[in-house]
C-alpha cells in the first residue's frame, strides 16, 4: 500500500480522474442554464423530467460520437493511465461500433472522474481546516464545516491533522483504484474490436509475408548478380596479363550483371517504400522469357550452361513464370557458389519442360566432394534451397534436391493447367 503513494502513475491516473471532472463541472454549468430555461417555460412536469433528462444526457453522448474524441481519449489514456494499444496510435473513431464503444469509455471517464473530483474537493477542502485547527489562537471556537464540533486552538485538536492526512492518503488510494480498473477496462473498451483486432492481424500478416516475398527476391536476383561478378572477377584477373580481350569482356559482363543487380535492388526498396507515389514505374518483373538473358550473363563469366526446353512456355500464368525464372536463377546461383572448381570447368544443364503433367524444371551441375553434397546449403548458411522450397509450397509444387552421381541435381515440379491462344 505504501509503495502506491510513491508511484508515479498514481498521481498521472489521478490527473487523468480529475480531467474528467473539470469536463463534469462544464456539463453542470451548461445544463444549469438549460434547466433554468425548461423551468421558466412551465411545461408539465412529466414533460419537464424528460426534456430535463434529455439535456442532462444529450451533451456526454453527442460528443462521445465525435470521430476525434476517441482520438484524444486515446492519447490521454496512454499518456495518464500508462496503457498500450494495439493499434497506436488509436486513430479517430470511423465506424459505428467505435463510436459506442468511445461514447460508453467517455461516459465512463465523467462519471468516474466525476466522483474521484467530489471526493478530492471534499477532502482537500475539510482537511485544510482540521490541519490547521490546532494552530489556532487558544480560544477561537470556530466550527469544523459539517459537523457539531468546535476548533477550540488546544492540544485536544491534535488528532484532526492525522484525520486530514489519513483522508488523504484513503482518497488517493480509492484513486489508484479507480483509475487502475479503468487502466484495465481501456483496452476492452477503447480499443479494437475483437473484428479489428483480427483485421489488423490480417493486415500485419499480409504485410510480414509481402516482405518475406520481397526478400527472397533481393536475395535470389542481387544474390546471383554478386555470385556473377566474383567470377567474373576472378577470371579476368586470371588472364588480364595474357590474355586482355577476355578480360574486357568479363568487365564488361561484370558491368552488366551490376546494372542488373541495381536495377533489382532498386524495384524492391521501391516496393519497401511507404511513401510511393499512385502510379510510380516499377520495374517489371523477370519471367521465363528472360531466360535467355539470365543464360548469357552466366555463359560470361566462363560458366558453360547447356538449356534445353520444351513447350510453349508463354502459355504459363504470369505468377508461375515468375517464380519459375527466380528458382532458375537461384539453382544457376547456387552452382556458381558450389561448384568448388574454376568457372570454366562448370558445366549445367538446365532443362524446362511443358507439357499436360505440369511444368519441370532440371539443372545439375558438378559439386564439390567436400563438404558432402548434401549438407551444402547447411554448411554454407543459405537460403537458397530454402527460399526455393517456399516459391514451390506456395505453387503446390515438389522439389527435389540431392546428390546425383558426382554431380547435383535439382528438379521442380509445377502444377500448372496448360492453355491454347485464339
């Protein structure tokens, strides 16, 4: 009990009681002359109750309804009663189920805050007197407001002081209390809906799974840029000296894999961004029909990649050709880093396939010995297999991923409905 008189929050929670007093005291001086009035028209009295009702409650709850009132009740409770929404800041109220909700918390506010102010006024103002009756000049009766007894100055006046801080000390305590149960009812009643706590579920799900998206983007297209360009580094600083036309194209195949990476980098911090504006460009996304570019800009940096395909790959949905080309681009990725030899001794082959049972996609590529194959991504910390194995959950695909012989094989399976043009 003592440790609440020395809380901060105490005090704040009771700031926050008595701003709900100064509100009643308002009401009762606005609804003291509207009352006056009714009076002088000399209604009937049923009459009279009801207008008298209807002022008396009208004003809390029309200005209850106001969309900013949740607003500021918002801010106070936060700032006074020390309480966390889920929705912060909370926004002004924008439908009816709000509104009555922030209507009902601001009545609440004035009655509660109404009877915290009563009782502060009344304890202040008794506990001044009896705090200062035992310095009164011995002799001077004076009588204690309320009751029959008279402050006589003596000694025997001692124990009013202990009263007044007793008070005190009891109205602040009925104060925590008070303003504890509202601290605990502020979010119940105040706060979302359990409809909009689910909606802002929703939104905050769909907003982690968009960046989860956009990261295995990053990784798969700056991933593969950054794996282009150190061995296209390595070779050109290989044969610089020997051989300066190789080098200069692996340059300028290093330049282009830059632009590209940049390019990628630039659409997804694009889409990261909050502030885009209505119908800013955005670069298109890659499909299998950039395959080719993908395969040159490998075949650059000294990587022999053989492609055979099948089918007519632009019948493919928009949606599964762009995951396709991301897992292409992330398996050639992959057997650049893993390989574990020069780039000229790489050979893939990249097979895509279409036909009635789906779509197939098939690259192996030779692997290093060691570490084992199969605990290449585990020992390297990728993502790769990991982001591919995501692309094709979400297609309702298979994968499958292993060692083949001396060489590593990865093979996707893509359910997808083949359609005719015309």
């Amino acid at each position: 009990m003592a440790n609440v008189l020395f809380r901060g929050s105490t005090y704040l929670r009771w700031v926050y009681l008595l701003l709900g007093a100064a509100l009643v005291l308002a009401f009762v001086l606005v609804d003291s002359a509207l009352v006056s009035l009714i009076q002088e028209l000399q209604l009937p009295q049923i009459i009279t109750v009801i207008v008298v009702t209807i002022v008396v409650i009208a004003p809390p709850v029309l200005l209850g309804v106001l969309p900013a009132v949740r607003e500021v009740e918002g801010i106070a409770v936060e700032s006074l009663l020390g309480v966390k929404f889920d929705e912060r800041p909370l926004g002004p109220s924008r439908t009816w189920p709000q509104r009555r909700r922030t209507t009902l918390w601001f009545c609440l506010h004035l009655i509660t805050g109404g009877f915290v102010g009563i009782l502060s006024t009344a304890v202040v103002g008794f506990g001044a007197v009896l705090l200062a009756a035992p310095f009164r000049s011995p002799g001077a009766h004076e009588l204690v407001p309320g009751t029959d007894y008279h402050v006589s100055g003596r000694w025997t006046d001692l124990w009013m002081p202990l009263a007044a801080l007793t008070g005190i000390v009891l109205m602040l305590l009925l104060s925590a209390l008070v303003g504890a149960l509202l601290a605990y009812s502020a979010p119940r009643v105040l706060g979302p809906t359990p409809a909009e706590r689910i909606e802002l579920l929703e939104r905050r799900t769909a907003t982690l799974a968009e960046r989860n998206r956009l990261a295995r983007e990053l990784h798969d297209s700056v991933g593969h840029a950054l794996s282009l360009v150190t061995i296209q580094a390595a070779a050109a600083r290989r044969v610089l000296a020997t051989d300066p036309a190789f080098a200069e194209t692996a340059l300028a195949a290093m330049e282009t894999s830059a632009r590209a990476a940049l390019a990628d980098l630039d659409h997804v911090l694009g889409l990261l961004r909050d502030d885009r504006r209505p119908g800013s460009a955005t670069a298109p996304q890659a499909t299998l029909g950039d395959v080719t570019r993908l395969v040159e800009a490998t075949r650059a940096g000294g990587i022999t990649v053989e492609v055979h395909r099948s089918g007519d790959l632009s019948t493919l949905p928009a949606a599964v050709s762009r995951e396709a080309y991301r897992i292409v681009q992330e398996g050639l990725t992959n057997a650049i880093r893993h390989a574990g030899r020069p780039a000229g001794d790489v050979e893939v082959d990249l097979s895509i396939s279409l036909d009635s049972s789906g779509l197939l996609l098939e690259l192996t590529n030779p692997v290093d010995a060691t570490p084992a194959a199969s605990d290449v991504e585990s020992t390297r910390g990728g993502r790769g297999l990991a982001g591919i194995r995501e692309r094709v959950a979400v297609l309702r695909g298979t994968v499958e991923a292993g060692l083949d012989g001396s060489r590593w094989r990865l093979a996707v399976t893509l359910p997808v409905a083949v359609t005719t043009k015309g």
